[in-house]
C-alpha cells in the first residue's frame, strides 16, 4: 500500500465526518484542518530516487489518493487536473480514490475520462442507510471502471443489496469508528453487510471494530492499536471460493436454549404441522423424513452461496419446510443469526447433521 496526498485539510460535509480522524490529528498539534493546501508531495508519482527510479512503484501495491481530504473536494478544482495529468502518465500504478463527494464526479473528470480509466478505482463512502441511498445510484451510473463501497464509520445498519445486486461494486469495507468520541458499532450491522456480499459474489473487508463495539450483547471499549487486528482475526472478512470463512470460529447454540428462543419468535412459534402433514409422516415415516431433511439440507443450504438463498425454503409442501422456518434453518441469513454457523462456507457434515437433528427435534416436539 502507498499514499498519496496531493492536498491537505478538508470541510465536513455529512454524519461520518464529525469525528474525522484528520480533523483529530491536526487539532492535536495546533493545526486547522479546515484550511486546504497543496502539498509538498503533490507531484509524487512523478519523483524519483537518486536511482532515477519513481519513488512510487506498482511493486509496492496500490496508490490510495488524498486520504487527508477528498480528491473531489471544490477547494481543489484548480489543482486537480495536474493529478489526473500524473494519474494518466502512471499507467503502471492502481490509483484508490475514496470519497464523500460521488455527486461532484463529473464535473470532477479529465476530458479524456470516456467511461473510466483501467487505473483508477473510485470508492463511495456510505456510513449510514440515507448516504447509501444517495451515493450509491450515483456510484452505479456513473462512467467508472471500477467501483468500490467503504462504510466507516459504519454508524447504522445499512441494506445495500439492491446495488451490489448491479454487478458493478467490486469490493466492500465495512469498521467501526475509533477515536475519544468514537460512536458504537453493533457487529450485527458488519454481519449484515457481509452477508448481502457473499449473497451478490462481492468480496467483503471487515476492516476494523472501532473504539466502541457491540457484539452478542456486550459492549467493547478496544484500544486503538488492536482495532484492526481484531477485525482481521475474527475471519470474518471474506473472499467468494476461497473458503476463507472456515477460519470463523462460533459455539453452537444450546439446543433448550435455542428452543426458548424459538418459542419466544412471533413468527417462528407461528409455524405448526397440519392434519395433512401428520398424516404425510404417519405414512412415510421418521427415517424418510429425515432423509428428505438431510437431501434438501445439503441442496439448498450447503453451498458457500445458495441459489436464491433466503428465498429458497417454501412456506408449506413439506413438513420439513415447515420445520425449517420454524427452527431458522431456512438460510443462511438465519443460520447465522440464530445458529452462529457463518454465512459464506460451505457447510460440512457436522453441520449439515446438525441441522438435521435440529429440524428432526421440531418435528418430533410437534407428534408429541
């Protein structure tokens, strides 16, 4: 990774920029970051070493730009096109711009951007669901060639997979906020997310808990300097086909326990078995019916990434559907929420047995 900061200081313009980290770090040495200036490092692609070689160099990864303001910024206007101008003459080297300013983008590009340059990814920050809802369509209509989506400060939970559904986001981060004021981050917000990417293809980082984190009903005060090394450690980023969710690490849930709280479920405790159904396991038997379960447990719900999965149970035809809603065996999604096998692995055995039994135990619970 390498940074590029053509200019310095920036004006807050939505929710995620009240405690900006920029902002914090200049207050802290005398410095107003609300004045914008040009940088010494502005010409930096372009600089080489005593060797003659660019100080910048694609070995190195890829260029994040203006990190300590936004490249879009109006301040800037004037200055911008000498960055564009280096950007083109760079061809070696993957440009990162990240900004809160995705309306301002076409009066922003060079005259030469036609539908995007293969150099440049721009990523639109969304911390909360009305920014997403206003960024993101811009995001998707505009001429870019790649798109990516950052929520951090992630401040809400947030939907977006009417975008990501586009096949045009080609990467996720989601974190918390960290800092003295930092605002709570709820797992449960990152979790949601991350399923919609895997549901969609898109790979998905999560970056960092924040200061204040939020998960299975505790709250975390989490020092600065493990921030992100507890993110990366929780596995919980994730990679279509790699199988990098096998690293997760979750307890399944206590079987009286899980029934509890299914019984406490307006909608789960809703479900029960008809005469019909009765009678379709009176004729057909347990041990045919716990082959139906396991066949369309490792058909519809095995995968790393089901078909239609959250749609791909039907609410009646089968008395295992049926136990399936009414035990959250019915996606992945609820899988995870209420069973804590990730969403984004393939399930093996164990699990798949162990939904089995889950879904054999409603059953039984149900005859009497």
């Amino acid at each position: 990774m390498q940074i590029w900061n053509p200019w310095h200081g920036c004006h807050k313009i939505s929710p995620g920029c009240a405690n900006c980290y920029v902002y914090r770090r200049d207050e802290s040495i005398g410095k107003d970051a609300s004045v914008v200036s040009k940088t010494g490092d502005y010409d930096l692609p372009l600089k080489k070493n005593r060797q003659k070689e660019h100080k910048l160099t694609a070995a190195d990864g890829i260029v994040f730009t203006c990190m300590t303001s936004d490249f879009f910024l109006d301040t800037a206007d004037d200055w911008r096109q000498g960055c564009w101008d280096m950007i083109r003459q760079r061809q070696d080297l993957r440009f990162h711009i990240i900004t809160k300013r995705i309306d301002r983008f076409m009066q922003c590009i060079p005259p030469d951007w036609g539908d995007g340059w293969e150099n440049v990814t721009i990523c639109s920050t969304c911390e909360n669901q009305d920014r997403t809802d206003y960024r993101l369509p811009l995001l998707l209509e505009l001429p870019i060639k790649h798109r990516e989506v950052i929520c951090e400060p992630m401040l809400e939970e947030i939907h977006m997979e009417r975008y990501l559904a586009s096949g045009k986001i080609e990467h996720v981060v989601c974190g918390g906020e960290s800092g003295e004021h930092a605002r709570l981050c709820d797992f449960r917000w990152i979790q949601e997310v991350r399923r919609e990417c895997i549901r969609n293809g898109v790979p998905f980082t999560f970056k960092q808990t924040g200061a204040v984190f939020l998960k299975d009903g505790k709250l975390y005060h989490i020092d600065r300097k493990i921030q992100m090394q507890q993110a990366k450690r929780s596995g919980y980023s994730y990679v279509p086909g790699t199988g990098s969710a096998d690293a997760i690490r979750y307890q399944l849930p206590n079987r009286a326990v899980l029934f509890d709280r299914l019984r406490g479920s307006q909608f789960r405790s809703r479900f029960h078995l008809s005469d019909q159904d009765r009678a379709y396991i009176a004729e057909k038997g347990l041990d045919t019916i716990r082959r139906h379960a396991q066949e369309f447990v490792a058909k519809r719900l095995s995968a790393e990434n089901p078909d239609h999965d959250g749609k791909q149970t039907p609410m009646k035809g089968h008395p295992v559907f049926l136990a399936q809603h009414a035990t959250a065996c019915c996606c992945r999604g609820c899988l995870e929420k209420w069973h804590h096998i990730p969403a984004g692995k393939v399930l093996d055995q164990e699990e798949q047995n162990y939904i089995v039994d889950v879904l054999m135990d409603w059953i039984s619970r149900q005859l009497g």
